[in-house]
C-alpha cells in the first residue's frame, strides 16, 4: 500500500473525498495526488498525518508487519499493544495521538526485537 492508498483509506473510513480533505488542509486541487509519484514534504506530511490522527510512520507504511510474519507474531503483537491501553504518563491519560505514537513505537520495536531473534535462531 502507498503513502496515497493509505490517506486515500483514512479519507474513506471518515466518509471523506482527497478533494474535501485538500480542502480542509488548505491545499492546492490535486496536491494529495501528486504524493502518487513524488515525495512530499515533511511539514505537509504532518498536517495530513495530524488531520487524520495517525503519525506520519503510519502514512509512510512502517511499522507494518514484514512478509515473513506469521499469523502467530500478527496476533501476539496485538496482544501486547491491547495490553498496553490504559496507559498514563504523569498522572494523565495519554491522548489518542501520544497513544498511537506509542504504538507505532511498540510495533517497530517488536518486529525488530523478533526479526534479529529470528536472525540467531537461524544461525544456531
């Protein structure tokens, strides 16, 4: 999935057009568009990532589960992220965006952490 499947996902999922949403941020007709061929930059990144309430690693497609995944480590890793919900920081709740960045942190974490396990398995 690209950076604009993933916007053009969200877009859907809020009932919303890329031409409404381009609207909304206050950018230029087909701007969204564009992203299909080129990069965009990082600050128009984090206007669309802030919009939709992900972070911009989601819109960039890491953090995702890598092809050799099983469907074992897919569900272990849900667990372990629905475990860590209620998480507070201070004494507060934490928002849905600091949720979601400890997420996607979580996640990369955990491919990585299970990748080099992996790694010296094999090598055993």
């Amino acid at each position: 999935m690209t950076l604009f499947d993933r916007i053009k996902k969200l877009a859907d999922s809020q009932g919303k057009s890329i031409t409404r949403v381009e609207q909304d941020l206050n950018m230029s007709r087909n701007y969204l568009y564009k992203w299909k061929t080129m990069n965009p930059k990082s600050d128009s990144l984090e206007k669309v990532a802030d919009y939709f309430g992900v972070t911009t690693d989601y819109l960039l497609g890491r953090n995702q589960a890598p092809e050799w995944a099983h469907p074992e480590d897919i569900h272990d890793l849900k667990q372990m992220l629905d475990d860590n919900v209620g998480l507070a920081y201070g004494g507060e709740d934490l928002t849905d965006k600091d949720k979601q960045r400890l997420n996607d942190i979580l996640t990369g974490l955990y491919w990585e952490k299970l990748h080099n396990k992996k790694k010296r398995e094999n090598q055993e």
